[in-house]
C-alpha cells in the first residue's frame, strides 16, 4: 500500500501543554482534578485512533522523543523514557 502524498506529522521538540490540575465546575462533585496523564489522539481518514502519551518535564507536558504510531489500544504509543527526553527550554 502506497502512502498518501503530504507530509508527515512531526510532534514539536516543546511543551504542548502546562499545569498539574484540571480545574473543577461549581459545586463539590466538580472539584479541580490533579492530572496523571496527557495524551494527545489523531485519528486518520479510515477511523484508526493514535494516541501519544505525553511526558511531564520541567512542570509541562511533552512530545516524546520519537512516538510511534500504533493503532493498539492497550498500549501507549510513545517510546519515551522517564527523564531525559528533550532539552530544558532555557537551554
């Protein structure tokens, strides 16, 4: 099968994302939520689903260093490591 014409994606080398909690609604029940896990999902043009789990570094979430694209849904696609994956943005 030949690939479609166009680039491939490429998932920047800086925080997509910042901050450790989801903020609440109004009332008990809605109360802020402490984060555990960000992930980022593309979904192509046949209906697969790829999900990227983020790394938090540096109090943001990441790209991992080089994702792979699985359409498993029991499995994370990222291949990153626990620390080390990118460079501190101030250098």
């Amino acid at each position: 099968m030949s690939e479609p014409p166009g680039e491939v994606i490429v998932l920047p080398p800086l925080p997509l994302a910042t901050g450790q909690v989801l903020p609440g609604g109004e009332g008990a029940a809605d109360a802020a939520r402490r984060i555990t896990e960000v992930a980022l999902v593309v979904r192509t043009e046949d209906g697969a689903e790829h999900r990227v789990v983020l790394v938090e570094q540096h109090g943001a979430w990441w790209a991992p260093a080089q994702p792979r694209w699985t359409t498993s849904p029991d499995r994370s696609t990222d291949r990153a490591t626990p620390a080390g994956n990118h460079p501190h943005p101030e250098g």
